[in-house]
C-alpha cells in the first residue's frame, strides 16, 4: 500500500465513521463512487433516453437493410366503374361522342428486388384484370398475365444504392459508438455530481466541528478575558468567528439538502430515503501512454467515424452533381405470357409470349451552365469538407494528447493535496491545543483553521479531478485502462 493510499484510507475512516453513524440514525442510503456510475448508466432518466436514441437509429438501419430484400407487393383495383360519354372516330374520319360504360376489376401480385451494385430493380409479376361492358352486348373479357419478369434500369446516372451502401453501415457504428460515449458522458455526470454532495458532505461536517469548536473556543475566551489575559478586541473577534461558523453550519446544511436532492434527481430515485456518499478510498494507480490512447481513440471513437462518413459524403455529392450533368438513359425490359379471353375457363390456354424493351434517354441541350455550377460547388465543397476533416482530426488528437498527460500528473497531484489535508488538520490540532492554553493569539487559530478547512476541501477536489480526467479519456477511446478491455455493450439486449 503506497502513502497516498495510506493517507486517503486514513481520511476516508475519520469521515465514514461519521456519515454511518448519521446514516444509521435518519435511514440514509450509503452509497459509493462505482455504485452512483452503475445506476447512472443503467437507469437514471439520461441514460434511458440514450437507449430510445439508439434504438431509433437501430430500427433506421433495419429499415435500410430491408429495402434490400424481396419485396412482395399486391396491388388491386376492386371496383372501377366509368360511365362517361368520350370522342372516337369511325369509319369515315369523323369523330362522335358515344356513352361508354364499364365496369373493371384487376389485381397483381408483384415481387421486387433491388440490384445495389448496378442501381437497377428486378421485379416477378402475375396480373389479371377483369372489364365487363354495361352497354351493348354487355361482354366480360380477360387479360391474365400469369408471369412476367423484368428490369429497370437507370444508365449513366447516379446510383444512390451504391453510396447508401457504403454510408449507412458506418451511420449505424457510429450510433453504436454514440450510444458507448454518451453513457461515459452520463458517468461523468454522475462524477460530478456525486463529488458535489460529497463536498457538500464535507462542508457539513467541517462547519459543525467549527460551529461546536468556536463555540467552546468563544467560552474559554470569555474566562480569560475576565481573567483580564485577553483584551476586548480579542473576545470579540472570536465572538464574531463563532457566529461566522454557526451561519456557515446553517448554510452548509441547506446545501447539502440541494446537493442530494440533485442526485436523486439525475439518478432518478423517487424513495424518501436521503443519500450519503463513501469516498473512494482506493485510487488505481497506473500510467497511460498517449501511443495506446491515441490508437485506440481512433479506432474506437465515433468522431473517426463522423469524419470517414463525412468524406464518402463529400465524394457522394460531387458524384452525384457529375451524373446530374450527364444526359440520363433508362432501359426498361419485360419478358413474360399473357393472353385475352372471354372467359375464365380457358384464359390458361395457348398462352402467348409478351416481350417489351425500351430506352428512355434525356440529354440537356441548353442549362446556361446550371449543371456544370452545381458540378463545381459539390467539388469546392469536397474539398473544404477535406480540409475540415483533417484540422478536426489533428484537433481531436491533441485533445487526446492534453487529456492523456493532464491525467498521469494526477497520482502527484492526489498525493500532494492528501499530505496537506493531513499536515493542516494536524497543524490546527496543535495550534487549537496551544490556544487553550494562551499560547497563540486568534489570528494564528484562524489562519490554521482556514488551511485546514482549504486543504480538506483541495483533496476532495483532487479526487474529483482524477475520476473525471479518467472517464473523460475512456469517453475519448471508449477502452477500459483499468480492465485493459474495449468497452462494449449489448446491443441486440437494447432493443428487445
């Protein structure tokens, strides 16, 4: 065991000793750094909306996965009835209105898949359509297709499959990986706001050991000063300092109230019972080395991420406005058997071969270059984006950088503020001793008082530095330094 250890575990008992007895007396729940994180992240009202978030991106990229599947379709016309009058022409040229009406009934059944690598669409049919005149001889004829298969396909053009195949695989990671960060965000939360109360616990106790210390102090000052030892000046700066701790006792215990109040709130705790905290009393001691953090926070981080995903997007505009000033060709192919007939019961018969092809092409004459402008803003744009993404890039490693070295000064630092919290609280017990006894004057007892109640409160705020500096570099490489383990999660449990 190190001497910080020893140090901290030595705090830690004088404290805990005393918030147990507190909490076994108002029915407090005792609760530790590791065990605040683990109900943070598992069920504090952040940490659920981070769930439904994911979710939501989980159920996005289901979707996209199945537009790339079979699709079946049925579409059907049940009842169509046309009574209208329209112009034809008969025989001798000349056109004439006739009444026409009809009643038409059809359905097909159709199955699609898309063809990502070429951006076409293959499609299997059957239909049957159904037209019974009302008028004349009132006959009721047939048109079946019992198959017919075909495929659309757009020629030089944009092929949208092609880009959302390469995006929204890494759009889904980078939701995995979001989800990951934003539960290390909610930990240091809870960090933070359990080192809020633990202060505030802190302040507590420190004002009460002050408000009864200057309370005994103040009575012992009222002896000498009848005794004639002090003078009156003296009496009344420790009246004044008795006073000044009982206002701050009744401070620090309406801010304790606050600071427990807002972690059940973040924790989502709904029971009447109120918090007290135990201080970790055992700090992992290990260097990390900004190689491992870099490697890992580029691999891991869902910024890495971002940033590829961003460059496919430039690429994909850029591509998409050359296509857009290109002329546009589609080809469109059926093959299939169909057959008219008057009736059901031989509409299978002799069925007759359907054949269709066609090219549909579009070519921009005149555009007074509006083609070629977009062309050449989704270019200018790729490349600013080219250049954002690679400031960003060494942005991000340089945070990474600080983070790292910031929090491998931490075990000195933790060191350094324990030694003076113990050298202050023995200094103030010295210097308390030899006032009783007239030794020191009032403004030496202050002056300890005051760098002891400092020094308590440097090494609280040194704990809290530590563990935040220590999350915020597994937010930024989403690795577990003191497992030496990627920090993963159950994502098929999270939508269940």
């Amino acid at each position: 065991m190190n001497t910080i250890q020893r140090i901290g575990i030595s705090i830690f008992i004088i404290f805990f000793g005393s918030v147990q007895s507190m909490a076994q007396g108002n029915d407090e729940r005792l609760l530790s750094l590791n065990e605040v994180i683990d109900m943070a992240v598992h069920k504090s009202p952040r940490a659920i909306m981070a769930r439904h978030t994911f979710r939501a991106s989980y159920w996005s990229f289901r979707s996209y996965k199945a537009n790339y599947l079979p699709s079946l379709t049925l579409n059907s016309t049940p009842f169509d009835l046309n009574r209208s009058y329209e112009s034809i022409t008969i025989d001798d040229g000349s056109d004439q209105f006739v009444e026409r009406r009809s009643m038409t009934n059809s359905g097909s059944l159709e199955i699609s898949q898309r063809v990502a690598p070429t951006g076409g669409n293959l499609y299997l049919s059957s239909s049957l359509e159904r037209v019974q005149l009302l008028t004349g001889n009132k006959t009721t004829t047939y048109l079946i297709a019992p198959i017919r298969i075909g495929y659309r396909q757009p020629l030089v053009t944009y092929n949208a499959y092609r880009w959302e195949r390469k995006i929204e695989p890494l759009k889904y990671k980078e939701a995995e990986r979001n989800y990951l960060l934003t539960l290390e965000e909610i930990s240091r939360m809870a960090i933070s706001y359990f080192f809020d109360l633990a202060l505030a616990q802190i302040n507590k106790e420190i004002s009460e050991t002050n408000f009864h210390n200057n309370d005994t102090l103040y009575k012992i000052a009222e002896g000498r000063y009848n005794m004639g030892t002090i003078a009156k000046d003296e009496l009344l700066q420790m009246e004044l300092s008795y006073l000044t701790s009982r206002k701050a006792f009744n401070e620090a215990d309406l801010n304790l109230r606050v600071a427990r109040f807002n972690l059940k709130s973040f924790l989502g705790l709904t029971d009447e019972k109120s918090l007290s905290l135990v201080i970790p009393s055992e700090i992992p001691k290990f260097k990390i080395n900004v190689d491992t953090a870099l490697h890992y926070a580029h691999e891991q981080h869902p910024k890495m991420l971002s940033l590829r995903r961003q460059r496919i997007e430039a690429n994909r505009d850029v591509a998409e406005a050359r296509a857009e000033n290109l002329f546009n060709a589609n080809l469109n192919a059926t093959l299939g058997l169909n057959k008219f007939s008057e009736g059901l019961d031989n509409a299978f018969n002799n069925l007759e071969n359907s054949q269709m092809v066609s090219v549909g092409v579009s070519i921009p004459i005149l555009d007074w270059g509006v083609g070629k402008g977009r062309y050449e803003m989704a270019k200018s744009q790729r490349e600013l984006s080219l250049v954002n993404i690679e400031q960003e890039q060494v942005d991000f490693d340089q945070e990474v950088y600080l983070e790292v070295a910031r929090f491998n000064m931490q075990d000195e630092q933790l060191l350094i503020a324990a030694k003076s919290d113990t050298i202050a609280q023995i200094r103030y017990s010295i210097t308390k001793q030899r006032f009783k006894v007239g030794k020191v004057s009032i403004l030496d007892l202050n002056v300890a008082l005051q760098e002891k109640d400092v020094s308590r409160r440097d090494y609280i705020a040194a704990l809290r530095d530590f563990w935040q500096n220590y999350y915020r570099i597994r937010g930024y490489t989403l690795y577990n330094f003191k497992r030496k383990q990627k920090i993963e999660a159950d994502f098929t449990r999270l939508v269940e």
